[in-house]
C-alpha cells in the first residue's frame, strides 16, 4: 500500500462512526428524517437559485444534492469532506444524475481552506463536534463568504437529553458510552453551546437560535433515525473497545427492545440551530 493510500485508510478508520456501507446508509436515513428541517433552515437563510453555497463536512452528500436542487443550474455547490470514500459516493450520484454544479474537496476539515469564492451561504451540520479545532474552522467558513452571506449550523448542545422513557439504565450506558468515546477521538458533542459566541467574535451577526428538540415515539417518522444510529454505533463502540465486549449482549438486548417498542417514547439529544449572517 503506497503512503497515501495508507494515510487515506487511517483518516478513514478516524471517523468516529467509520465510512462503512452500512454508516452511508445510516447517514440516508438520518438525512431523510432530518431533510425537512434542514430546508426550512436554508429558506429561512435565503439559499436561493443561483447561488454559491458551502457544504461543510458533507458525507456522502445526501444535503449537498438537495441543495443543489436549490441553488439550480446557476448554482454552485463546494461539498468538503475528509473521507475520499463518502466522496466517491457523491460522485457516483453526480454522474447518476447528470449533476455538473457540485464540486468536490477532499480536505481535512481542521486545516481545509475553502476556495476563494464569496459564498453566498455556507451549511454544516454535525461537523464542529467532530473536528479538533471547531473554532478556527468556522473562522476559515467566514473567510469564505462573501459580505452578507449566511452560515448555518446543526450542531448538539446537550447530546445526554437522549433518553428513553421509561428509563432505561442500559440504554443510558450506551449514551454515557458513545460520548465518552466521542471525546476521546477529540471531538465535543455538546459543541453547539459555543456557536453563536464564537460567530459573534468572528463578525457575524445572529438571526436565529432555536432549540430542536422532541419525545417520539415508534408511530413518528423520526423514530428510525435513533434506531438506526443505535445499532450501527453499539457496533461500532464495541470494535473499537469503547464498550466491554462482555456488556454487548446485554446492551444489544436493551437496544433491540426498544427500537422494535411500540408503546415506548424517546426523548431525543438536544440540537441547536443557528442563522447568522457575516457583517
């Protein structure tokens, strides 16, 4: 294997819930349960036809498709990622579908710098509590836009409000787990408590923060997102050592119960949104 190959797969093997099938899939299904909100997001923003839009740390480019719908044949998207492997799926969509207005970067978000182009609006969802230095990546999005563009972030601010109800201790050492280990790989989950401060100091001004939370329960729609992320990352954890083997059973039990629940409700980890718009 030549060096860089080497370095691709251990970049790939850093992603905190890995680049696998089975996680592209996941991350459809997530988008899917999410895409809504996301769009009533860039609506609110101003994303529009014709322009140039920013999508940070953007996976296997479920929102980057969507929002070259929006921004048209005029339009521009720059779609970043890490992963050459969530790239490749993009890619195949773009050549699928006859795309010709997204461009790629493969970038290591916490040194990428974004090309020169006065974006209008930047996106990024679930990406600053994964990167090492959050804040300096959002310093490199301002330097990005143009004058009056937008950022808009999904990002969580209190990730153990996940909960299940009734309570479930065994489903509360899976959430208590997944944060430990996703702090350990260096990233902050409850990362969006800090986002509208540091727009601030950068020079944006701040048009809207609200709080996206909400008790499902298996009749919603959003009910598959939870589940879905509950058995890929249970997985996942125990590979990677995060979990004690000797506990999976027990835990993968608690999972399956309630995911396959039909009077069970959750209560899901606190998101924030934030509009904000660069001075």
């Amino acid at each position: 294997m030549d060096s860089r190959r080497f370095d691709m797969a251990l970049r790939e093997r850093d992603y905190v819930l890995g680049t696998h099938d089975d996680e592209v899939e996941r991350l459809g299904v997530q988008h899917s349960v999410w895409r809504p909100r996301a769009h009533d997001a860039w609506q609110r923003a101003g994303f529009n036809v014709g322009q140039t839009i920013l999508d940070v740390g953007c996976g296997p480019g479920y929102a980057t498709l969507d929002i070259a719908d929006v921004v048209g044949p005029a339009g521009r998207v720059i779609a970043v990622d890490r992963s050459r492997r969530f790239l490749d799926v993009l890619a195949a969509q773009c050549d699928a579908r006859g795309i010709t207005t997204i461009t790629l970067l493969e970038s290591d978000l916490d040194e990428a710098v974004f090309p020169a182009t006065a974006a209008d609006g930047a996106w990024c969802r679930w990406v600053l509590a994964f990167v090492m230095r959050p804040r300096d990546l959002l310093e490199r999005i301002a330097q990005g836009l143009k004058p009056g563009g937008v950022f808009v972030s999904h990002e969580y601010f209190d990730y153990a409000l996940w909960r299940s109800l009734p309570h479930s201790p065994l489903f509360e050492e899976f959430v208590t787990a997944t944060i430990a280990n996703w702090r350990r790989s260096g990233g902050e989950p409850d990362i969006g408590l800090e986002v509208p401060r540091w727009l601030e100091e950068l020079g944006f001004e701040i048009e809207s923060v609200r709080p996206l939370v909400y008790v499902i329960s298996p009749r919603d729609y959003m009910w598959q997102w939870p589940t879905s992320f509950m058995q890929v990352g249970l997985k996942r954890l125990v590979d990677l050592g995060a979990i004690d083997a000797a506990r999976a059973p027990a835990l993968e039990r608690a999972m399956g119960e309630i995911a396959n629940s039909t009077d069970m409700r959750m209560i899901t980890p606190g998101l924030l949104e934030v509009i904000a718009r660069k001075r």
